[in-house]
C-alpha cells in the first residue's frame, strides 16, 4: 500500500510539473507576442478580438464578449476603436438584418498574419535544438492534450 501511495504522489509531482511549465510556456509566448505587438497600433486585447475573427469568422459582439470573456460594452468600445483604425467593420446579417456582425477587414488580417507568423519564427527558434521526431512528438501530444481537454 506504501508503495501505491508513492507511486500516487509521484504522479501527482509530474502532473503539477507539466501544469506549472505549460503556464511558464504559456506565459513566455504571450509577453513575446507582446513584444512583437509593440511595432503595431494595436492592443493586446484587441490582437485577441481580431485573432478570433481570424480563425473564426464574422461573429456578433455577444459571440466576441463571450469568447473573449469581457462584458458587452467593453467589446463594444473594443470595436468601435478597431473599426476607426479599419480593421473590423460592423455588417448586416444576410439572414436577419437585425443582427450585426463583425467583420475582419484586410488590415487586421494582414496584423494577424504578420504577428502569428512572428511568433511562429520564434517558437521554430526555440526548437532548433529538438529533433525532428521530437517536434513531431511534441506536436502530437500538444495537439492530444487540446483535444482531450475540449471534450
């Protein structure tokens, strides 16, 4: 039973392990995107707004607070500032004129782009010193993880 207990409390080490260095991790890759944020004119949070019309298209300002866990009017005047620099712009639902979504516009596509690739070239950076199997390993498992947590 001793044993048992070890082998518990063992797993529990490695555990916290991997949470405190995916924190660290996570950590280092947002005060790097950070960093490259400061040579564009947008904030942090509204890099966040655009990056989730990136990947998921045109989306109303419930849809964005929600994703972005901010309340209402603190997206709204999230939008409003990124609709003056025309990075967004506010449309009509095709389908339900009542409804208003918000679009992503070239520019904030092409910020998007430019700062995920930046990031992109850093984290290739970093793993210069793993195999290729290693990454490869590490992808898969990453990837595992993202799943298993989403379900």
């Amino acid at each position: 039973m001793d044993q048992e207990k070890a082998l518990v409390e063992k797993d529990l080490d490695i555990v916290a392990d991997i949470e405190k260095d995916l924190r660290y991790i996570a950590g280092i890759i947002k005060q790097k995107g950070r960093e490259i944020l400061s040579n564009y004119t947008i904030t942090p949070p509204q890099f966040v707004a655009l990056q989730w019309l990136f990947e998921e298209g045109d989306m109303t300002i419930g849809e964005l607070s929600n994703k972005m866990y901010l309340a209402f009017s603190t997206t709204t005047d999230l939008v409003d500032r990124m609709e003056k620099n025309a990075l967004v712009k506010r449309v009509k639902d095709p389908n339900d004129r009542r409804v208003v979504r918000i679009h992503l516009l070239a520019e904030g596509e092409r910020i998007i782009d430019e700062v995920i690739k930046k990031r992109q070239v850093y984290l290739k950076e970093v793993l210069r010193n793993f195999s290729e199997d290693e990454v490869i390993l590490l992808k898969d498992n990453l990837m595992r993880l993202h799943q298993d947590m989403r379900e």
